[in-house]
C-alpha cells in the first residue's frame, strides 16, 4: 500500500488492546498507520476492525495496514510507538534494529521498569537505537476507552521539549489530549511505579478492608512515587499531574486495571494461575531494590514485593504497615 508523503506516518509495535487504542488514535489524528503484530490471525482481525481478544465487542474503522513483517513495518515510518511489554522490550529492540529508520523518534507506550538490570525503559532504548530520539507517552488512560473514542488525556515526554511539543500535537485527536513535558525520568516513573499501588489497592479491596484503607493505602503510596521519583531526578510537578496522581487514581480504582484485578485475586486468596500480564508483578521487587539502594522509605512496594515473593500474606502486611512508627505525615 502506497502512502501519501505529507502524511505523517505512524508504526505502532504491538496488537495488543493497548497497541491497538493507539494505532485508531493515530488514524483519527489523520496518520497513514501500519501496526505489527506477532500474531497473523490477530494482525487480520485487527485490519478488519475488530481485535476480539483485547478488545471484545468493540468495532472500529477498517484502515490500519497490519503485517507481522517487521521490516515491512517500519519501512517509511517516520515515527513508532512501542507498546511492547516491558520485560520483553530489549529482545523487540534487538529485531527492531536493523530495520528503524535512523532520526524518527521512538515513543515508548507501555510501562515497567527491566527486571533483571533496574534499567528505565527509556535507557534501554538509548542504548540499543542511539540515533533515535526517546519519548514516553503515560497517563491515566485505559485501552477500550481511547479505541471507543472517549475522552482522554495523557502526556507525551522528550527531554527536547521542542520535540514533546511536536509529538503532542502530532497524536491529539478529537477525544485525546496530549500535553507535552521535558521530564522523561517522572512520566517514566510515574507510569511503571503507579501498578504496583495498584495491586496493593486491589489487594485492600479484595480482603474487605474498607474505603478507608483503600484510599490510605492510594494517599500513601503517592508519597512514596514522590520520593522514589525525587532520587531519580523527577520533577515533582510532573508526578502531580496526569501520569503520576492522574494514573495513580485511575489505576487503583477500577476492574479495568489489570494490576488491580490481581491484586483482588490476591487480597481474596484466589488462584493466579492463567491471568492477563500484570506490570506491577515484576515492577515491585525491582522497586523495592531500587529504593534500597536509594535508601528512599518505601513500606508499600517493599510490603507488595513480599506478598507476590510468598514471604506474607495481605493482612500481615497491612498489619505491619499499621504498626510502623508514628510520623510527621508531610516530612517524606
């Protein structure tokens, strides 16, 4: 399929619910978009309007190109969004290599932090495409929301403003906002760190321990993203704002937060066999080695990395969160 060379020309790696929200974003902001998948039914069912799998019952415009062709994915692209899972990013960015049209930027859509190395994601791709600038896009936003067009607002983060800038108005569409920040490191953050109080709000709720315990549980864990994010260097306006509070509040209150279904599965001692990825399983123990090693007090992720290692249950972590020492609560 031939394209329009004043287009703009959008690659989107990855046919999952969230890569596909993105890809009908991009067409209704009047991109010409190709989406790669590894899965040629999928990629099929995608080009056809539907993604049965990820996003049941929800119909959209024909008009992706889809192709399981890497090559042939990005040949021409002269911007990609990546939402491949986190822990399996390095080994896509291997692939990806060879093929990436040198100069365009790569956007970063999906969130973690690596788990064997600590690494953000955005310095992974740093390290692997060095000649391609990095951007993140994060916010509170779930997948069927965006592909049914509702309204949503995230940020888009380059540490060139001036090209956070263009990407933003490259992706705002009718039914999304995108704002721009130069603080790559706290929308990072934000996003990868937001899931594992997720499952930790979940967890509260699933055991039955009330509102009040969920919303502490939410309130406090802001505290700890906020220092975790101050030794890496984060801006604490950005974590005030769409992809830290915003994606907090959002992720740790619906059934549509993958991370928050597990962690009712775990506060309701369900089995977790079989359930969807949650990014906030492996996120926690890294974050918890991360803010170790920043000597940055972080009692919730610590306590969630115990729960999901087996060390505790989910009321002897809420038990000992509740017998930490009094504190002054805005000396963080």
């Amino acid at each position: 399929m031939s394209r329009n060379p004043a287009t703009p020309r959008t690659t989107v790696l990855g046919g999952g619910a969230w890569g596909t929200a993105l890809a009908l974003a991009a067409l209704h902001a009047g991109h010409a978009v190709r989406l790669w998948a590894r899965d040629a039914d999928m990629a099929a069912a995608i080009a056809k309007g539907e993604n049965p799998r990820y996003l049941p019952g929800i119909s959209f415009d024909s008009g992706i190109e889809t192709t399981t062709d890497l090559q042939a994915a990005l040949a021409d692209a002269d911007c990609v969004l990546s939402v491949t899972p986190a822990q399996s990013l390095r080994s896509v960015l291997e692939q990806v290599k060879p093929h990436m049209p040198a100069g365009i930027p790569f956007v970063l859509c999906a969130k973690g932090i690596e788990r064997e190395t600590g690494a953000l994601l955005s310095s992974i791709v740093a390290e692997i495409l060095p000649d391609n600038p990095v951007a993140i896009l994060s916010g509170p936003s779930f997948a069927a929301d965006v592909a049914r067009g509702l309204p949503t607002a995230v940020v888009v983060a380059a540490r060139d403003n001036d090209l956070a800038m263009q990407l933003a108005a490259r992706f705002s569409a009718q039914n999304l906002r995108c704002y721009a920040s130069d603080d790559i490191i706290g929308v990072e953050l934000g996003g990868a760190l937001k899931n594992v109080f997720a499952i930790a709000a979940g967890a509260v709720v699933g055991a039955e321990l009330g509102a009040s315990a969920q919303a502490a549980m939410v309130t406090r864990g802001f505290v700890e993203l906020r220092r975790l994010g101050a030794a890496f260097g984060a801006q604490p306006e950005t974590l005030m704002g769409l992809s830290g509070l915003g994606d907090l509040m959002l992720t740790c209150s619906s059934t549509q937060s993958r991370n928050f279904t597990y962690g009712l599965a775990l506060g309701r001692g369900e089995s977790l066999e079989g359930r969807p990825l949650a990014e906030g399983v492996p996120t926690a123990a890294i974050a918890a080695r991360l803010a170790a090693e920043h000597a940055v007090e972080a009692p919730i992720i610590s306590a969630v990395a115990a729960i999901l290692q087996g060390a505790i249950t989910v009321t002897e972590a809420v038990e000992a969160l509740m017998t930490r020492p009094l504190k002054h609560e805005n000396k963080i």
